[in-house]
C-alpha cells in the first residue's frame, strides 16, 4: 500500500462520517450518534498516526524520525488514554463505538475491491454479457 492510498482513504472515511452524522441522528439517540463518531473518528487518526511511524522509522531515505517518534507518543498514551476516558467517564454509547470503528476499514475495502474491479472486468463470469474487455 502506499501513503496515498492511506491518505486518501481517510480523507474519503472523514467525508463519509460527516454526511452520516445527520442521518445517525434522525435514527439513534445522541449518545449512539457521538459513540459512532467517536469511533470512526478514533480509528481515522490511529490510522493516519500508525502511517506515520511506519513510514518514518521503514523508508530507506533518511528521513526526519523526531515526527514518528512524536506520532508514537501522541498515538500510545494520548489516543489510548483517551479513548479509555471517553468510554469511563462519559455517557457515549460503547455499541456506537465499536459500531463506528470499522467504518475506516469499509472504505478501505471498497477502494480496494473499486480498484481490482477496474483492472479486472468480470466477463468469466457472464454477469456482464457483451462487456469488451
């Protein structure tokens, strides 16, 4: 995978969770909605954070390795603390958390399954019949 891949992902996943946070509160009450949020918002920036040390500390260019380290720092105490404070200390909904936790890892499918789809028509198939390849 490379980092544009993993950018662009989450830049997809930060718009998804934007226009589903409206309808998230036509359905479920506020506390559901927030766990949700929380959860994929979580999980975009433990993503966007682990990138950044594997990048930095496996690219073969000398690179600038103080901003992995603080990306390892703020991405261990900082988000994991966080995280236990959110689901200790507050009202969100901890089902809306691991609900919205995997939305990061649906869009990253999706981009890969778009991707080999594009490259790989099915016509062995019959599904599309008269397709050129």
């Amino acid at each position: 995978m490379d980092k544009d891949f993993i950018n662009r992902s989450l830049k997809v996943s930060t718009i998804v969770a934007i226009i589903f946070a409206p309808f998230l509160l036509l359905y479920f009450n506020l506390y559901i909605t927030m766990g949700i949020m929380a959860g994929a918002i979580w999980n975009i920036v433990n993503i966007l954070l682990l990138s950044q040390i594997f990048t930095m500390f496996t690219s073969p260019e000398k690179l600038n390795k103080k901003w992995a380290v603080l990306a390892g720092i703020i991405k261990f105490p900082v988000l994991y603390g966080g995280g236990y404070a959110i689901i200790k200390y507050t009202n969100i909904s901890l089902y809306g958390i691991i609900a919205g936790f995997p939305l990061v890892l649906a869009v990253f499918v999706l981009r890969v399954l778009g991707i080999y789809f594009k490259k790989n028509p099915v016509v062995s198939y019959g599904i599309f019949r008269g397709v050129k390849k």
